[in-house]
C-alpha cells in the first residue's frame, strides 16, 4: 500500500466528522472543529501542489487501484475547503441541525477518492456513498424532505448502471445507441428533464444551507467528474442525438424552473424553481469537451454556491423582526437585497454571480442546435426574473413562508452578510474574475 | 464431520443451476416488487439473493458470487429490521383522511379479498409486462449476444427481468422501503450483465458496497418517513 499525500484528504476529514459526532450536543465547538478542520487541510493542500510541493507524492494505492492528485483536482479542492469553511460560517449564524458539520466533514473523503481514482468506474461508487452521506442533512428532521432525498440519493444509484457501461464501453462497441448511456448518465446526475424531481423537491423542502451544501459543493465534484467521463467517450458525446437530446432536456427543465416560479406561493417555491432552472443552464456544458466544458461549468457552479448562500442568509422568517431591534432597520433592508440577489443570481442576471457562466451556456446550446432551445432558455429566465417581481411586489407577510422561529440577528450575521454581499457584488460587476479563477483552476490561465 | 465448502454446496444444489434458477429468481424479484405487505416482499428479496448467487457462479469465480450472496443477507436482515420498525409498512390505524393525505399514503380501495391501491395496480400491470417481456428474452436469446456467450444466454432472461422489475419498483413507489427494494433488484439485475464486462475483485466489491449503502440508505429514510406517523398518533 503506497501512502501519498491523498491519504490526508481522505482520512483527515472523516476522523475529523468522526470527533464532531462525540461532540455532537455542541452545536458551536462543531463547527470551530469543521472550521480548523478545513483550515488545516486547505493549508497542508496548498503545501501539496503535485510535483513541486512539500509533499512529492501524489499517489495513494489500494487493493490494487491508484488514487491520484493531479494539478486540476489539487486546485478544486483548494476551493472546495474554503467554500465548506465559508458554510460552516453561515450555519454559525443561521442554526440548520447538528448534522451539517460532521456530514460536510465526512462526505469531503468520498468526493476526493471520486474523482482521484481509476478507473472511473469505482468513483460512481463513491458518488452513491456520498450522496448517502449527506441524506441527514437533507432530511434534515422534516417529514417533507424525505421524499426528496429518497429520489436524490434513489438517482444517483441507479446513475451507477449508465457510468459504469460507458467507461466500460461496451455499449458503444454493442449497439449503434452508444450515446445512449453517457446521455442517461447525464440526465440523471445533473437533475435534466425528465429526471428533474428530486431538484425541485430539495429546493423547496430542504433549508438553503443544506442546498448549497449538496447543489454547490457537492455538485462541483459531481459535474467534473461527468465532464471526465464524457471526455473518455468522445464520439458518443458527438453525436447528434446526445447533443440533440441535451439542448432540448435544458430548455424543458429550464421551462419547469420558470412555470414553477411562476405559481410559486412564496419565496421558497421561487427559489425551488430557480435551483431548477439552474440546474437546467448547467446541462448545455455537457456539449463542451475538455477544459472548454470545465472553464463553464466551475464558474457556473461558484456562481450557484454563492446565490444559495445569499439565499440562506435573506430567507428568515418574519419573527425575525421581533428578535433584534437593535439592528432592525438593517436587517429590514439587508435580508431582502440577500434573498432578491440570491435568486437573481440563480437565474444569472447580469451583474450577479450567476452571470460569469451564462453566456458560454448560452452560446454551447445555440451552436448548431437550432433557435428553439436557446429561445426557450431565455424565455423561461424572463418568466424567472417576472416571477421574482412579483413576489418582490406582494406584502411582506404573504411572501415568506413561515415554518419556524429564527434567533435573533447578530452583529457577526450582519457582518457576514455584508462580506458575502460585497464578494458577490463584486463578482457580479467583474464577472471575468470567476471566469479567471476557474481558467487558473484549469492550468489554462 | 467436515463443513461442507462453497463447491459440496454447489454440487448438491446443481438442480438448480441454469432455467430453473432464472425462473424462480424472476417469480422471487416479481413478489418482492409487487407485494403491498413488507413481510413477504422481503422474504422474496431474501430468496432473490440466494437465486441470484446461483446465477453469479456463472460468471464470476464461486467465492466472489458467495460473497455476493452472503452480503445479500445482510441487505435482508438489515430491510427486515426497518420494515419491523415502520410496522411492515403499514399506515397507522385511525388515521383521518386528511391525516393520510399529509402522510402521501394513497387512498386505497377494494377489489375482492384484497385492498389495492391505484400506485399498486400500476405496479402490478407493468410488473406483469417486465415479465411477459423477460419470457419473450428466454425463448429467442441473443440480445445480448456480443457481451454474453451463447451457453450462457439464459442469462439474458434473468438480466432484463430483474432490471425492469426493478425499475417498476424505484419508479412506481414514493416510499423509501419498496422503492428500495426495486433499487436492489435492479442493482442484482445490472451486476450480472456487468460481470460479463469487468470480473475484477475492485468492481465486485465496490457493486456490493453499493449494495450495503442503498440498504442503509432505505433504512434511514424509511425510519424518517415513518417518523411522524408516531407522532400523528
């Protein structure tokens, strides 16, 4: 057994999850414990750059199968434990259970082994296990989640069969369907239409934390290793009825997001319907090959994490007003710009972080498939943002949905959202510094 | 008197090998996918498993294809003991319509001896289907010709019975328990096909942790359902 740095990433975090579920009745003390774990292994990554770091090996053998750091997955991960350290300051400020640091902890092991180990095969197996992982924190108590994350974790299995004939490759060898596979892998694991369900069910059931934990972060791994995988089979992807095929599940499950938007009651089945529509704007990436498809995808996927954020942050329920007074009239006006910002981004407007991966997505559905799927995509973004007007514009009471109490607001809340603002203002006004850092995440910037 | 080995136990039930292992394991997989009540489903899934070891023999080494029965085992005991837990399934008495309709129960009705739902009828007749279709496979094989050898083709009847049974099960159900159920069987249904593409000790393995998880997965969340149930009452 060769025992390289990737060991660290996938031991450190699970013995770390391992600590905080001893110390599970103590909500604060878990989240210091998340929070020096990622800082730890941010900064051991940032010393473990393959080939020049302090830590020359790059290679963890098992059972005969090789797990490796590349450069690429090095860089991912240089963001992944800061964006997990950014959410466990979130949920210092917004209480969301006991489960979110101890399963953010532990589902960074089986996303690191995904995506580092060959074949790729045994990385849909970790896939399964991670989406297992983070069914706690879906859940999440509610009765209502269950479904959900039943579908969610339900998807992900059954993604199992179509990845593991494609990297087998025997379809392509059998039938002149060959696309067929890679196609159906797609669907499922991006939440394309018709297999969008489970999208819309998290949105609207689960908290925004939990959302941004599993739609984010987990996602990111998620799409880079569908990217990987579709680079292996490139003729299937060619073709034109996977392309054909891909452009019109984002126009449908874009086309869902909006309608759902559309006769949403309150902000939750807005957002519900803009994470759809997201989640539909990221299918188009999986006509680009190589790092063209990956340069869209990280800055649509950082956008989205961000929006969720903003999103967890502004959606507090009315009692809030009653909690703090102190900071009331920031509060009245910060939580809203949060929230509308949020969903807005989701949609990528311009001048929001959503934005950066738009236009790439845009222009990957229109190139040769025809002027429906593209006019569809920005039709249901236009139902999207009129949706969020009118909700903007009903009474304040009608559009939040209450199922709960919220603690009251503190001056570190107040902080963060304004830092977390600031980062997406920025972001929004120069969308290039996304597109930037994910050409530097590439090697090719 | 020595413990008899994986092969004195192969030998004995040689009867089995081959037709009559496919057929059983079919009419096994069709209960356990069909049936309302979680006791029979699970003992169906149980025998599934110790049907489906039989099929693995031929085609992968006999200690993996043990290995594989004896982690469906597992799989049973660990369904067993949540469907236990959540009562087989079954809604709590006394509940009012409209506490029914915020569980997600479907309304049921009765049709003979037996009280169905519309989401079990729908089951049933696609059930039905995957198995007039897996009897069309088992009398004109070859569909699987380039993976699958000739000798083995019987095979092909088994692989695309279970996967569609399975499929019904995951697509038909909203309940973690059953449609967990169908996940498995689906998950048996691909391991055969797939042990024809990649025989190698990290693929199996990694199949039947898959296994392992989807189990838990079922559990937790079929316990999560349940939940409120208590709490109505």
């Amino acid at each position: 057994m060769e025992t390289g740095f990737p060991l660290v990433m996938l031991v450190g975090p699970v013995a770390a999850a391992g600590a905080v579920m001893i110390l599970r009745g103590r909500r604060r003390v878990s989240i210091i414990i998340g929070l020096v774990t990622v800082a730890v292994l941010t900064l051991l990554l940032a010393f473990a750059r393959p080939g020049a770091g302090l830590f020359a090996d790059n290679t963890v053998s098992f059972l005969g199968r090789e797990l490796v750091l590349t450069p690429f997955i090095w860089s991912l991960f240089l963001y992944i434990y800061p964006a997990l350290g950014v959410l466990f300051f979130v949920a210092w400020a917004r209480p969301v259970g006991r489960a979110l640091v101890p399963v953010g902890l532990a589902v960074l092991s089986p996303l690191a082994a995904a995506l580092m180990v060959t074949p790729a095969g045994l990385g849909a197996i970790l896939l399964v296990v991670a989406a297992a992982i983070v069914l706690p924190v879906l859940h999440g108590g509610k009765f209502d989640a269950a479904v959900p994350a039943w579908r969610y974790f339900l998807l992900t299995a059954v993604a199992v069969a179509p990845i593991l004939l494609t990297t087998s490759g025997a379809l392509l060898a059998t039938f002149s369907i060959g696309w067929f596979a890679p196609l159906v892998a797609t669907l499922l694991l991006l939440g394309g239409f018709p297999f969008y369900v489970w999208v819309a069910g998290l949105g609207r059931h689960t908290t925004p934390i939990a959302a941004a934990l599993v739609l984010g972060l987990v996602q990111i791994v998620v799409v880079v290793f569908l990217l990987t995988l579709l680079d292996s089979v490139p003729a299937a992807r060619a073709t034109a009825e996977f392309q054909t095929a891909i452009r019109w599940s984002a126009a449908l499950t874009t086309l869902v997001g909006a309608f759902q938007m559309g006769r949403a009651a309150d902000w939750r089945g807005v957002v519900a319907g803009a994470i759809v529509l997201d989640m539909g704007f990221m299918l188009p990436v999986t006509l680009s090959p190589g790092t063209d498809g990956l340069g869209t995808a990280l800055p649509a996927l950082i956008g989205r994490f961000l929006g969720l954020l903003l999103i967890a942050l502004g959606m507090v329920r009315v009692a809030d007003r009653a909690g703090a007074s102190r900071f009331s009239g920031w509060i009245e006006f910060l939580r809203p710009a949060l929230l509308w910002f949020g969903v807005l981004s989701l949609l990528g407007l311009p001048l929001t972080p959503g934005f950066a991966g738009r236009w790439a997505q845009l222009a990957a559905v229109g190139q040769g498939g025809g002027i429906w799927p593209p006019l569809l995509l920005i039709t249901a973004v236009a139902v999207g943002v009129a949706a969020v007007l009118r909700m903007v514009r009903r009474p304040a009471e009608a559009r939040v949905a209450r199922d709960g109490h919220a603690p009251a607001t503190t001056r570190f809340e107040i902080g963060l959202m304004l830092f977390l603002l600031g980062v997406a203002g920025l972001l929004g006004l120069f969308p290039n510094l996304l597109l930037g850092l994910a050409a530097r995440m590439l090697g090719v910037g | 008197m020595d413990a008899p080995t994986i092969f004195d136990i192969l030998n004995r039930l040689a009867f089995l090998r081959g037709m009559p292992a496919v057929t059983l394991l079919l009419a096994a997989a069709f209960v356990a996918v069909v049936a309302w009540d979680m006791r029979p489903a699970i003992a169906a899934v149980l025998v599934h498993y110790l049907l489906a070891g039989f099929l693995f023999v031929d085609v992968l080494d006999p200690r993996l294809a043990f290995v594989y029965t004896l982690a469906g085992l597992f799989v049973s005991a660990i369904l067993l003991i949540t469907a236990w837990q959540i009562n087989w399934g079954r809604a709590p008495s006394g509940l009012t319509p409209e506490e029914a309709t915020r569980l997600g129960l479907a309304r049921s009705r009765k049709l003979g001896l037996f009280s169905v739902t519309s989401r079990g009828l729908t089951r049933l007749a696609l059930a039905v289907v995957v198995g007039v279709g897996a009897l069309w496979i088992a009398r004109s094989p070859g569909v699987f010709q380039a993976s699958i050898p000739a000798e083995l083709a019987y095979l092909e009847a088994a692989i695309v019975g279970l996967a569609g049974l399975g499929l019904v099960g995951l697509a038909t159900s909203v309940d973690p328990l059953p449609g967990g159920i169908g996940l498995l069987v689906f998950l048996t249904g691909f391991g055969l096909f797939y042990g024809f593409l990649d025989q190698s000790l990290a693929m199996t393995v990694a199949l039947v942790a898959a296994q392992f998880v989807a189990a838990l997965a079922v559990a937790y969340l079929a316990q999560a359902r349940y939940l409120p149930a208590d709490i109505l009452d």
